[in-house]
C-alpha cells in the first residue's frame, strides 16, 4: 500500500486531539445492534508522508481523495481488510488476489539528480493464505485470527511507455487480526510481518545506476534479484456506519538486502505512517451474511488499505 534513520513527520498534539476527537464521536454516534450492510459508499481524504521510494532519505506528504467503496459478496470483497477476490476456498486455505504498488519519483534533486523519473507502479496477483487459528466468533462480537499470507505480484508501470513490466515482488508475512463489533462501531486490528522479495528486474528499476548517469558521486551498480528487507504493520479500521476511520504505522528495515550497497540508497531503516477519513453516505438494507472461519466478512476501496499499500 512508506523511519529511524529518516525524518519522522508525525502528527502534531492538534492533528492528535483532533482525531481522538473523532473517534469519539464515532463511538457515540447513534447506532443499534451492530450489522454491515453488503454495500457501502463514500468519499474522504487521506494523508501519506512517505519517502520518494525505499531507501530515500527525503520524504513528501500525499495527499489523496478517498473514494470509499465496501462489497461483501460471496466470492469478491472489498472492505477495510482491501480488495480480494476468493478465487479458491478450502476450509483453512484459500486462494485470494493481492494490489499494491509506489508512487511516481521526479528527480529534481537527492541522489537520483539527472536520473530517468520513475512512473507509478501498479502491482497485482494472487496470494495463497492459510489461517493458522482462529479465537472467537464475529458476528458474536469478537474474531482473533492468525493468518500466513502469501502474495506473488507482477509489477506494471504506467507512463513512459505507457505500460512496462517491471518485474515481481513476493511479500509472505503473519497476519494477526482482532475484529470487534460493538453496539456503535466496529474495531480492526492488524499486525503483519514478514521479509520482502523482488526480481532483478524489479531492483533495477529503482535502484541500477547505468553508465551515462555516473557522476563524481554517483557510481556505476547493477542491481540483483532476491532479499528486499522487511517490514511490521500495525493497522486500525473503525467503521460507524457513517463515518470511517484508517490508518496504519509500518517500519522498514532495508538492511541485508541485495541492493543496501547501491549509491541511491541513503537510509536502511524507515517508519511510514497513514491516516483516512471517509464519510459513508451510501449503504445497501440487505445485511452481509456471517462469514465461517475462513470468510473476511469486514471496501473494493478504503482509505486505510489504499494508503497502506503505497511503497
């Protein structure tokens, strides 16, 4: 969906007071006995200080409109939990598709100075996911689940040329979930960890220096497939019915990997942080059904997901 060693732009005491504010009001909001509609609207905003691509030292914040769209169907969802599509479904293993992708890079400045500008990338395929257990009952009022997932992605540039292949990226993480309902709002809970993996391919579009952008300070260095680093996501989605509430705190660790030694990476360790707030004005009378154990039963867009996929 992006740090120690990285400037750390974190929210100040007024963002803080007014977002716990909000919650608040989310949490008092006049709802009965809580139960998700099949389908929710909305639209919002969201904000994203990230650097220009991993191991960038310099950072922007994003901002990004975001639409908020929630199907609970049977066989396709798009919820908090981001957008899938259970395309196999065994007991405790099921086969899903997976998105992801980074944001465009100008090189003004920084150690990419005179380089190629790098287009938006867009990642997609599928993700083998195996639940490991599962506490509690969610349309009880409370789930914990403990999930091994298993993303493989082809990753696709958009500009010049207008669509590039740009290789693979292969994420397996653990995935901790607590879901809670209660009367008012409905609480998710994430924390996912795992080391990263990409194609040759896909580390030398980012972090290659070719022979005619050596300069004084900038040596030559082809990059290699393999080991990408690692990273830890604690995520929180609460949904009110009317309003929705994402946002996520990731910490990269580049170190070991392949292309640590490559000139234009300047930090190994990042902390990436993401908040959302969607108004939901649009929601269907017919009520998802209970999901069993290994059903996510929590939109094909939200803000949280959106923002968190973001390199």
């Amino acid at each position: 969906m992006g740090y120690v060693c990285a400037a750390i732009h974190l929210p100040s005491r007024r963002t803080g007071v007014g977002l716990w504010a909000l919650l608040c009001v989310l949490l008092s909001a006049p709802v009965s006995a809580y139960h998700l509609p099949k389908w929710e609207l909305g639209l919002g905003a969201g904000v994203l200080p990230i650097p220009a691509y991993r191991g960038a030292s310099g950072r922007k914040n994003v901002w990004l409109p975001v639409p908020y769209l929630a199907y609970r169907g049977d066989r396709i969802k798009v919820d908090e939990e981001g957008m899938r599509g259970e395309l196999v479904h065994r007991n405790r293993m099921r086969l899903d598709f997976s998105v992801g992708g980074s944001l465009p890079v100008t090189n003004n400045n920084g150690p990419r100075e005179g380089m190629d500008d790098l287009d938006v990338i867009g990642e997609i395929g599928p993700s083998l996911e195996f639940l490991l257990g599962q506490r509690g009952q969610r349309h009880a009022g409370w789930e914990q689940q403990w999930w091994l997932r298993l993303p493989l992605r082809a990753a696709l540039s958009v500009g010049n040329p207008w669509v590039a292949h740009r290789g693979w990226v292969f994420s397996p993480y653990l995935d901790w979930v607590w879901v809670t309902g209660k009367a008012r709002a409905r609480w998710r809970w994430s924390l996912a960890a795992g080391p990263l993996f990409a194609s040759r391919t896909y580390h030398d579009y980012f972090y290659t220096v070719g022979p005619q952008d050596v300069t004084a300070t900038r040596s030559a260095y082809q990059a290699t497939g393999g080991y990408s680093g690692s990273r830890v996501t604690l995520s929180l989605a609460v949904n009110s019915k009317k309003w929705f509430v994402g946002g996520f705190a990731r910490y990269d660790n580049l170190q070991g990997a392949v292309f640590d030694d490559s000139p234009l990476v300047e930090t190994r360790r990042y902390l990436a942080l993401g908040v959302a707030v969607s108004r939901i004005f649009m929601q269907s009378t017919e009520h998802a059904p209970h999901g069993t154990h290994g059903a996510r039963q929590t939109p094909l867009l939200n803000g949280a997901d959106t923002l968190q996929q973001f390199h």
